[in-house]
C-alpha cells in the first residue's frame, strides 16, 4: 500500500512550518558597525539558541517570543540574518548592512 508520494520536482521535500518554527519579520536598525545592538522581530523566537550575522555568530543580549536582542560580531559582513531554535532556523529577507565590510 502507498500511503503517497512527493509532491515537488524531482522528490525534492519543502521547508514544513509548524507552530513553533521561528521566523524573522524584521530587524532594527538595518545599518550598523560592530557591537552596534540589532533588535530582531518575529515569531517564536523565545528559543533561539543561535544568531549569526551572514554565518558569523552573535552574542544574544536577550530574547523573548517575539524579539531577540543581539550586538553584532566582530567579522560581520553584509548579508541575511539568522535565528536558530530546536523548531528551526529562520532567515531575514532583507540583508543587514554593516558599515564598513563588504558583503560575502
């Protein structure tokens, strides 16, 4: 008996969200140098165990289910943020800039 099959090209499974998969909305400010502190706005954030700024990690100041507090590392580059929780990692959309390094 088959109980299905993929759905998507070439048997390629998608990203499942459930509700505890963290997600990024936004992040304030959007320019800044190093150990500037970046507010960062989402959904089920409350777990995050991991912030990096374009893969370089970050020291997290605070976090509660809908911020997360973090001051940007030395070796930032331009480029996306991400939030690890056990449900998941959530990546912005829109690109941090860091004053003063190039993006990667």
């Amino acid at each position: 008996m088959r109980c299905g099959s993929p759905t998507s090209a070439a048997g390629a499974i998608g990203r499942i969200t459930t509700g505890e998969t963290p997600a990024i909305e936004s992040f304030t400010p959007t320019v800044g140098t190093v150990s500037d502190q970046v507010t960062i706005t989402g959904v089920n954030l409350a777990r995050v165990t991991a912030v990096a700024f374009n893969g370089v990690a970050a020291t997290i100041v605070s976090a509660d289910a809908n911020h997360v507090v973090v001051d940007v590392p030395g070796g930032a580059t331009t480029g996306h943020l991400t939030a690890t929780t056990p449900a998941g990692t959530a990546t912005s959309t829109a690109a941090f800039t860091v004053n003063g390094a190039s993006a990667s």
